[in-house]
C-alpha cells in the first residue's frame, strides 16, 4: 500500500516546509518537495499541517476504581484517540497489591485487545519488594520501561524512601518512573475538615488540594531523585509552585521531565461551581489562570516536556456518587480525542508555541523518552507511517454528544477549537479521512526500548 500526500505543509523540528510525502507500506519512503510516484491512495493536503502522529502518554482505559470502572475500554477509548490523531496511547498498566507485574501486563494485554490505535504500557506499582523488583528485567524484555508511582491513594500510595529507591534501581535499567505528586496526608486532613463543615460540593474538591499540596510531592520527589541520582518526571503537573520547584531542581543540574495535560491549560477551578461541577473532579484538581499562564510559558521555553491526557472517563451517573461528598466522586475526564486540537488552539494559535513545538510536545520528546524514536515521533525517511493531517481552518465546537469516546460529558464541553484532525495514516493504512474513521482495530502493541533520556 503507498500514499502519497501531495501540498501539505510538512512540520518538521527545522521548521515547516512544504512538499509531498509517500509512504510504502508501513514506512514513511520519501518527504519533502514534488515526489510524482504511483500511489495506491493521495491525499491533497493543500492547506494542512503534516505531523508524526501524536502519542498520548497518559490514559486509562478499562480501569477499575473501587466498585467502578471508567466508561472507556481500550476499544472506545483508542477510537477516539485515533480520531484525534492519537496513533499511539501509552496506558497505565496497575499491578494491584497481591499481584505481580507480569500478571498486571497479562490482564492489560488482554483489555487491550480490539485496539483502534497502537499502545504500550508503563507499569504502574503498588508494591515494591525483592519480588518485584526481580521482575524488571522481565517487563523491559516485553517493551515496558517506564514505571509509575503514586504518593496518594491508598491502594497504591508508596513512601517517599520506595520511590528514591526506585529511581535509583531504574536509572541503572535506563528506565524511568513518573510519580504522582501530592502530599496525602495533607489532602486526607483537609478533607475531613471540610466535610466536617459541611463543605462537600464539587468545589471542595479543589480546595481540599491545593497548589502547595502538589508543590509539596513535587519537592520531596525532586529531592528524592537528586539524592538517588537518578531522573525524576512528573505526571500532569498543573501548579505554577510545582513548576518552580522542578526549574530549581533543573538549576542544580538535575535530570527532570515534565508532563501537563489540555485541562491544566484551558478549565479553572470556577467551573466546579457549574451544575455539572461533578466532572471536573480529577486529581490535580484544576487550578487558576495564573497557573495556565505559568504551564504556558514554560511551554515557550521548552519546559514542559510533553502533555497526555489523563484520559480517565467516568459518567455523570457515576460521577454522582459524589452528590453529597466530593471525595466519594470517581476522579477523572475525558479527553483523550481532543488534545491536539486544543493545544493547537490555545498554545499555537494564542502566540505561545510554533508547530515545530506542538510536534516535540505531542509527538517527539515522548517517542524520544519512551524508548520508541525514531520509528515514532519523526517525519523521516524510515519511520513508521503513523501520519496526521491537521486542518487549521477547521473551526469547530466539542460537544461529547459528538466526541467518540463512551462517555457522556466532556470536560471541554463548549470549547471552540480553531482546527483539527484531518486524516489519519495509522501503520501505513489510511485509518480517518476527513474526519471519518474508516478502518477500527488495527491497533498493534509497540514494544519498547529503553529510555532515550535527552536531558540526562
Ligand atoms: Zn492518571
């Protein structure tokens, strides 16, 4: 099968520049000014951007919380991805207290089955133990090398004294673990309190975690990787406090990664006062606009490494679990379909950001860390032929009435966005044109090399 996609515009870290791209089979065969070959399919793409297919670092897709389990399953949830110009998610595998990693990977790999975009996993760990730990070597021989930790929750929190330990053990792998930065004990007091005063609508939320909250995991996790001498990433971090503390940390020479999501840039904690407040409780909560301000402009200095989703769905009818206590509200949005276009729009179209920047945050830097560079996260001669097609002229209002995913609000809900995805070329087939999708399922699971650490 070859493609040829004739006029786009071509982004490319050097910058954009127009011309033709073909691809053969499952490869990207040639790019860059008037290719004329015979081609199975073109795509006039007069007017689009031509990026790597954007890779979601941060879902969760079939994923039990207590009694509940997110309305998205890998199946929805990758068709909306997809349709958004996601061509790989990389999703939270969890190894449950009681289980081992391998059987983590085992149950993931099956829910992943039926997947409409390529996928891998970082394993998520609730235990850490000479057992465990015996099993890293077999997770990186299945392509999963990159772990995560949680400093709150209590079926998955771990100590500070694991994580440094952690760190210390993966570094030497070339692996890396991102941590969920917030302090527990903290949000555990301040929830009691404010349900003790009877404060338990969705706003409380937010206040029960506030900036400093996160502030505080980010600093003890900087610490902690300095004293281990390893790299410390931070998972969604939406704070302008957290973001100072991983600059001075970058100050003194450390090796850190930073990950924030679209709701950290466009939704403020005022919207939990909305009648469907219900949908904004995540964790982070969402913060003010000073705070989108500071994760902006450090996306115009190259410091924000990448942004994921968070993609983790749950309806309004179990969303209303939390009626009357915030903190019985399973945590999480949907997002996962519409990333792309709201980076567009409010990095690339509000002045912040160039294209050459919203490929490195979408695509690049995350094919570079997570060992898949550069058969992903590159337009060039040889890499997989995950191609998106990105129609700047294409105004629009997301509505999860028409979003893809199974879910039936959308925290983004109302949100006019400047353009969007186009076409999609996922492995060398042409999986979405014109905002259609045509071919489901053809998923495959990208086995992972070891971590490209650029900023080591
Ligand atoms: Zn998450």
């Amino acid at each position: 099968m070859r493609i040829l996609i004739k006029n786009a515009f071509l982004v490319r870290p050097e910058g954009v520049e127009k011309g033709d791209l073909l691809t053969e089979d499952r490869r990207i065969s040639r790019l860059g000014g008037t290719i004329d070959a015979p081609a199975d399919k073109v795509i006039d793409a007069e007017g689009c951007y031509v990026f790597p297919g954007f890779i979601d670092t941060h879902t969760h897709f079939d994923l039990e919380v207590g009694s509940t389990v997110t309305a998205d399953d890998f199946p929805s949830g990758t068709r909306a991805a997809l349709l958004g110009g996601t061509t790989t998610v990389l999703d939270f595998a969890t190894q449950e207290r009681g289980m081992t990693l391998m059987d983590a990977y085992r149950k993931w790999q099956n829910k992943a089955k039926g997947c409409s975009c390529n996928y891998g996993f970082h394993m998520a760990m609730s235990e850490w133990n000479e057992a465990r730990i015996a099993e890293i070597p077999l997770m990186i021989e299945n392509g999963v090398t990159s772990f995560k930790m949680y400093m709150v929750y209590d079926n998955m929190r771990l100590s500070d004294g694991v994580i440094y330990e952690a760190i210390q053990r993966l570094a030497r792998e070339d692996c890396v673990i991102g941590i969920h930065c917030e302090n527990d004990d903290i949000i555990k007091s301040r929830v009691r309190e404010l349900k003790a005063a009877g404060k338990t609508a969705s706003r409380y939320h937010a206040i029960s975690r506030p900036n400093l909250v996160e502030a505080d995991g980010v600093g003890r996790l900087m610490d902690a990787a300095y004293l281990a001498g390893g790299p410390a990433w931070v998972v969604h971090l939406s704070t302008k406090e957290g973001l100072d503390i991983a600059r001075r940390a970058r100050e003194r020479g450390q090796e850190v990664y930073l990950e924030t999501c679209p709701q950290y840039l466009v939704l403020e904690e005022a919207m939990y006062d909305a009648p469907d407040g219900a949908k904004f409780v995540m964790s982070p909560p969402l913060r003010s606009r000073a705070d989108q301000e500071a994760l902006l402009q450090a996306m115009t200095t190259g410091e924000i490494d990448w942004i994921g989703t968070d993609h983790c769905s749950f309806t309004m009818a179990q969303k209303a679990a939390g009626q009357d206590d915030f903190s019985k509200t399973p945590n999480g949005g949907a997002g996962v379909q519409n990333r792309a276009e709201i980076v567009y729009t409010r990095a690339v179209k509000g002045g912040y950001i160039d294209l050459p920047a919203m490929a490195e945050l979408l695509s690049t830097r995350a094919a570079k860390l997570f060992g898949m560079y550069p058969k992903k996260g590159a337009l060039l001669p040889g890499s997989d032929a995950d191609i998106v097609v990105f129609d700047p002229n294409a105004p629009h209002t997301i509505h999860a009435a028409t979003n893809l995913h199974r879910c039936d609000n959308s925290p983004y809900e109302g949100y006019e966005a400047a353009g969007k995805t186009r076409d999609v070329i996922l492995n060398g087939v042409l999986a979405v044109e014109n905002g259609t999708i045509l071919a489901t399922g053809l998923g495959e699971y990208v086995k992972r090399d070891r971590c490209g650490r650029y900023r080591k």
